[in-house]
C-alpha cells in the first residue's frame, strides 16, 4: 500500500508548552508525521558542522546505545556527524523528531524516512513559511533553539569554539536544559560554561 504523505499545519498555540515557556515563534509550524512524538521526552543530538575525528567515533557508539534503549531522539540531523548518527538510528525502532531549517513544501523526502513515516515514529516539523526551500545560518540557528527548547536533555557530541552552538549552549543552560557533552579536551571550553561532561550515556 502506498504511503499517503500529508503536510499539515500546526498552530503556535497547539505547540507543547515547553517550547511556548522559552519562547514564542511567530509563525505556525507544519509538519509530516506522529506530532504525538512532540509528547515524549526526548535527547536532542546537536554538533558542529567541524568536528573531531574522537567525536566520530563517539558518535556512532553513542547512535548504536540510543538505538538499543529506544531512547526518543529529536535534532537537525544536517550536519556530517548527525546524519552519520541518524543512519544508524534507522535501523531501530525508537521515535525521531527532525526539525528542518527549511520550510516543509515541495521536500522530496528520501527513500530511509518512508518506512519510519509508515510505522508512525517519525516526525518531519520546519518552523518555517512556505517559500523557504534552503537552509541559511540564521535558519539554522533558529533550528538548534527549537531542538533545545523541546528537548528533554541536550547532548552536544561537538561544538567548535567560538561557533554558533558553542554560544546557543548558554541560551539552553539559561532555559535550565539539563546539557551534556562528551569528556573530551576539544569540548573543554563548553564544560567551562557549565555544560556536565559524560564519560558515557550510562552518565545521562
């Protein structure tokens, strides 16, 4: 049977309450999935688009450990490192959130979120109007904030100093997100804001 996809609209005041409380966007979003996911208490997975060859590694052990708990996952999922993560995640059964930094119409979706859709543990959720067809820094930016505000806790494999999700960590330590980051020197300027270092998700 084919897979009906259907782009449906969701008003800021239908929007979970723990992305209200830290702010309030000015558009509707929409999305294509489960919106129940919305509900669950999910860990956002967010790094640099330049990252560490340690933080490569990591990630992927970290992907397989998420896959195994069925740990509800929500994130971007653009940068090299993400989609590395999120190749892994397909091939378990654990609820994932995308939010896009684009708008939803005329996405050709790939082929690896068609059997997801049809299980019902898939969310496809963009922020952004109609006629917004590419990501730009700063849809980017507004992106992370939506991640991190829905999110549960933040996992950050990687932030390169002095970039965007460095500083976007103080906002989600403002929100009083609880937020991590792997135990790595090239992560150290993070634990210095006061972002809690894991040796392990055992440590989560």
């Amino acid at each position: 049977m084919a897979l009906t996809i259907a782009l449906r609209v969701l008003p800021t005041n239908q929007l979970p309450t723990k992305l209200l409380s830290r702010f309030e966007p000015p558009l509707p979003f929409t999305y294509i999935g489960n919106r129940k996911l919305l509900s669950l208490s999910s860990t956002a997975l967010l790094c640099s688009l330049k990252y560490t060859g340690e933080s490569v590694l990591n990630a992927y052990d970290i992907a397989v450990n998420l896959r195994e708990k069925k740990t509800p996952v929500i994130g971007g999922f653009h940068s090299p490192v993400e989609k590395d993560m999120l190749r892994v995640l397909w091939r378990g059964s654990q609820p994932i959130t995308i939010v896009l930094a684009r708008s939803l119409e005329n996405m050709r979706l790939p082929r690896a979120y068609r059997q997801p859709l049809e299980e019902g543990r898939l969310l496809l959720l963009s922020p952004f109007a109609e006629g917004r067809p590419r990501p730009t820094k700063e849809m980017s930016a507004y992106r992370n904030l939506v991640v991190g505000a829905l999110a549960e806790k933040i996992l950050i494999i990687h932030a390169s100093p002095g970039g965007m999700l460095e500083a976007q960590c103080a906002q989600f330590l403002e929100w009083g997100k609880p937020v991590y980051t792997l135990a790595h020197e090239a992560n150290a300027r993070l634990i210095e804001q006061g972002v809690k270092p894991i040796c392990s998700l055992n440590d989560l």
